[in-house]
C-alpha cells in the first residue's frame, strides 16, 4: 500500500494540486489512509466512503483469509465469470438491473495482474495506528446495507477517528456512489461545504 500512496503522492504533486480533498471509496479509502500516514502534508481533508482501516486492520483474520483466498482464485478465471458472482456483493437487491451490468462490464475490464497486487496490500494493511492521530476533517460514507463493509467497521472507524463526521445512507450497498449518486453527492458536497 506504501507503493501506491507514493504514486498517489507523486501524481498530486505532479498536477500541482497542493492540498486537495482525497475521495478514496473502499480499497481506496485504505489508501488514502496510507496518503496520510506517509504524507499527512497532503490532503485538505479525508473523503472516506465505504472504508476500512485496511481488511487485517477491520475485518476478523479468518474473515481477511477467506475473502484473500476467494478472490484470488476467481481473479484466474475470466472477469465475466468472477464479475457476476462479485457484483450483487457491491449493491442490493434493489439496484436496477442496469447499474448491476453497469458495474459488470467496469469490472470485466479488471485484469490479474492488477488486481492480485491491489488485493495482497489491502489483505496486509492495518491502518488503525494511523486513524488517531488525524487532524483533518474527516468524512465517513456508508451504505446502511454495505455487506462488505459493515456498519460495525463504520463505528469502529468513527470512534477512532478524532472529529470524524458518520453518514449512513439508507437502502444502499457498497458502492453506494453507484446505487445512490444523487444523496452520495450530496453527502460529499455537504461536507466539503463546511471544510473549505
């Protein structure tokens, strides 16, 4: 994950953004967490939808084992197939069909390559060291539904944060930017309103 912020590091500098207000939704809230450990200079502010403080850092070990085995093994076989299993994950039941093949053909783009390295880091990162000691604000974004990051994950994510703001958005999944854009705008738009 250190890896990944380095570059996130790199691109931000490269684009002149100075301190800019950092969306990481899921896998990328870990890594925005790794931003901040590694360079607390950075962001204006953390936007941290569907978080964890990295799966070894949030989630029960036997749990990180299951999920790391699991996905490794459907990311060998072509994405079409392991997509449809992993899709109804991410949204509930009540997304329209056309979000769910939406979000299917996005990630039947997904290769091995990529993913197999992008899911090592998150299995391995535990960022709970770093939530503690941040002093920018702080948005926690949550689907009421989220099956992979439940609301438990979400309340030990507020508790540790000082200051952090908890929203909770009814009726929704994981991907709750997805399955929900109008109120997920919204609830970003609200709190980058009160932050500068």
């Amino acid at each position: 994950m250190a890896d990944y912020a380095d570059c996130l590091a790199g691109l931000i500098g490269a684009l002149g953004l100075g301190r800019p207000h950092v969306l990481g939704l899921s896998w990328g809230s870990t890594l925005a967490l790794e931003l901040y450990r590694r360079r607390p200079d950075i962001p204006w502010s953390l936007v941290l939808p569907a978080a964890y403080a990295g799966w070894a850092g949030s989630l029960p070990p036997e749990e990180v084992a299951e999920r790391l085995e699991r996905l490794l093994e459907q990311i060998e076989r072509p994405a079409r197939e392991w997509v449809r299993e992993y899709v109804p994950t991410l949204l509930t039941e009540r997304a329209p069909a056309e979000t769910a093949t939406e979000l299917e053909t996005i990630m039947a783009d997904s290769r091995p390559a990529g993913l197999r390295p992008m899911l090592l880091a998150m299995a391995e990162a535990d960022l709970c060291d770093v939530l503690p000691t941040i002093s920018v604000p702080t948005l926690l974004l949550y689907g009421e539904e989220d099956a992979r990051s439940p609301r438990d994950v979400a309340e030990q994510m507020h508790a540790a944060i000082p200051g952090s703001a908890l929203v909770v958005l009814p009726g929704v999944g994981h991907q709750a930017n997805v399955e929900a854009p109008e109120a997920f705008n919204e609830a970003v738009r609200t709190f980058l309103r009160t932050v500068g």
